[in-house]
C-alpha cells in the first residue's frame, strides 16, 4: 500500500513539474530563435536621432527637410558598385579615378537615405538602402587600401541604422561584408614588424582604424572590438606626438594632413562613445591622447596662428598635386577644411563647439540629422 501511495505521489509530482519543463523548453526555443535575429542587428547606433514624430515633421529642422528632400530626387537611383575603387595616388582623369569618384557617390547616398528612414520612416528610402547596400556587398572586392575605402564609413553606418529592418538576405550579405573587411584589415596590421612605420603610422592607419572600429562596434563583436581599442592606442602612441603634432604633419608640411588623420580617429571615438568607451583621452605609449591633437590643432581651425601649406613636404605626390593645379596644396591653409573635424569633435567634447560653429554655423547635412545636439 505504502509502496502504491509513493507511486501515486511521484506521478503527481511529475504530473506538476511538467509544465514547469514545458515552459523551460520554450523559453529556452525562443532565446534559441531570437538569437540569430539579435546577432543580425546592428549593436552600435552611431546615430542618435530619433524617428521624428508625425506632429514634428511638418516643423521639421531645415537640415532634416534638406537632407530629405536631397535623398528624395534619387528614390530610383541605380547602384553604380564596382569590384574595385581606386582614387590613391593618382589625379582626376587618371586610370578608374572618375569612375571611382562617381561610384563612391552611392556611399554617401546610402548613410544619407539610412538618415532619411530614420527621420521619416518612409519605407521608400528603406528600399533604396536594400537595394545600394545589397549590391556593393555582394560586387565590391576589399583592396585593403584605407585611401580607397575610406568611404565605406557611408555603408557601416547605413547598415548601422537599418539592419533590423532589413530583409535577411541583405542583412546577412552585409554582416559577411563587413566582418571580411574588419578582420582584413586587423590581419594586415597584425602582420607587419613592430614599430609600425610607413603608412602603418601615418593618416593611412587612422583610415583603417576608423573602418575597423565602426565595423567591430556595430556588429557588436568582442573580439573585433578590443582588436580595434589595440590598434586604436598604438597608433595614437605612433601617430600623435605628446605635443599633439602629427606625424604627417612632420611629413607632409601641412594641416590638410593632420585633419586627414584626425578625422577618422573622431570617428571611431564617436563609435566607440557608444559604447561607454572614452577614446578621446586613450593614451598612447608616450602619454600623446586625440584631445591633445585637436587642442593642437584648434589655433590654426580658429584662425589665430596661420600656415603655408606643403612648403617642405617630403612626399613627391604633393608637388605633383600642386603642379596640376589642385586646390589646396599651396598657399596658407584655409580652416574651414577642418569643419567637419571640429563638427564631429565638438559630439565628443564640448569645448569644441565654439569652432565648430565659427568654421559653420550649422555642420553638415548628415552630422545634423545623425548627432544634432553637440556633447555637454
């Protein structure tokens, strides 16, 4: 009998656990069928502007409407992808250069229709995004040139923006995309002997640390990102002098170069930032940071001391650019080449915002609509 009463109380303990693993079982499905969907989305959001509210959009921002209505008159553009963009070291006219200049067009188009989604959430501008991002990731063939590819920055923040929202075969073309170009160009600067010299320390490994770090942040990668906060600090310690000089500047005689270095670290910074990750005051090995760069930088963007632009370059390029006639690389540098630097760096400390609004009283379109309220 007691044997009968143990058997009965197992089954109806058995009988109530049930749902219990029931429930356990589904639970666990359900994370299991989310967690491809939470790997696809994009993890940074370097862009913090909200969707605008139908009551607002009619009041929108004028940069809002002027980016908009911009994207608008290229709602039926055709991707102009290529397998290979070449614009480093050769001038207009020469080999794939005009090409390679119209082509890359479509990177900036891609961010400034990703931008206009978000403002509008008009799903026509998530349709153009599709149908430009799907085919440069599945035609365009990573060089590794960091001059070349500079403007991929267009294409990550695009994915950044609407990855969730679009189709899988896009999302997943593109995390594929971008995981090859990140881990490309980690490979290569793992490869080279220590120090870094060459273009693995001038505004070339700036170019590449932007790409690799905006990649690793918004495919939310662990391992990608602390390869990028590596690199990220050697080359501070590389590049940056504790003064705040550049390198390039030392070699190029120009301010045109050190905003060309700066620039790219700003914006892995502002990726990083989104991360709860301070990247302005990193320090390299001889104690140099990014905010002594810009706060070496900030007299000449402000006017109070001058430069005459590429006198003692010791790159033969330079008088090549000159002889042809392109602006920019003779006479005293002009400040407002640094506008979108400071515009940028003004979202990462505040001090910068009374330069960037004397270079600009309002930043560029996409910088407006992307992060419209400077850092406090």
């Amino acid at each position: 009998m007691a044997r009968k009463v143990r058997s009965m109380q197992s089954r109806a303990a058995a009988t109530r656990a049930r749902p219990w693993r029931q429930t356990c079982v589904l639970v666990l499905a359900g994370a299991a069928a989310l967690l491809p969907l939470r790997q696809a989305q994009a993890a940074m959001n370097f862009c913090a502007a909200p969707a605008l509210q139908t009551s607002e959009r009619t009041n929108a921002d004028p940069g809002v409407k002027a980016l908009v209505n911009n994207v608008q008159t290229h709602l039926n553009e055709q991707p102009h992808a290529l397998t290979k963009l070449h614009t480093e070291g050769t001038l207009p006219h020469e080999g794939i250069y005009d090409q390679s200049v119209e082509a890359e067009k479509d990177l900036d188009l891609l961010r400034d229709a990703a931008l206009a989604w978000r403002a509008t959430s008009d799903d026509r501008f998530l349709k153009l995004v599709d149908r430009l991002l799907y085919a440069w990731v599945t035609t365009y063939q990573p060089s590794f040139n960091p001059i070349d590819e500079t403007h991929f920055e267009g294409l990550i923040l695009a994915y950044d923006m609407t990855a969730s929202a679009l189709p899988v075969k896009t999302r997943n073309a593109a995390m594929t995309f971008l995981t090859k170009l990140a881990n490309g160009y980690i490979a290569q600067i793992d490869a080279q002997p220590r120090p870094l010299k060459g273009t693995f320390r001038n505004n070339w490994q700036s170019h590449r640390i932007k790409l690799i770090a905006m990649a690793a942040f918004t495919l939310d990668n662990r391992k990608m990102i602390n390869a990028a906060q590596r690199l990220f600090v050697e080359h501070i310690g590389d590049n940056i002098a504790p003064d705040g000089s550049t390198i390039d500047f030392s070699e190029r005689d120009a301010l045109r170069y050190v905003t060309y270095d700066l620039q790219p670290l700003v914006m892995a910074a502002l990726a990083a930032r989104r991360h709860n990750r301070n990247w302005l005051q990193e320090k390299g090995a001889n104690g140099a940071t990014l905010l002594a760069a810009l706060n070496w930088l900030a007299p000449f963007a402000s006017g109070s001391q001058t430069h005459e632009e590429f006198v003692h370059s010791s790159v033969p390029f330079d008088a090549k650019r000159r002889e042809a006639g392109l602006p920019g690389y003779s006479g005293p540098w002009d400040p407002k080449n640094a506008t979108e630097l400071f515009h940028l760096a003004a979202r990462l400390d505040g001090r910068f915002t009374p330069i960037a609004l004397q270079l600009a009283p309002t930043p560029p379109a996409w910088l407006a609509v992307c992060l419209p309220l400077p850092a406090r």
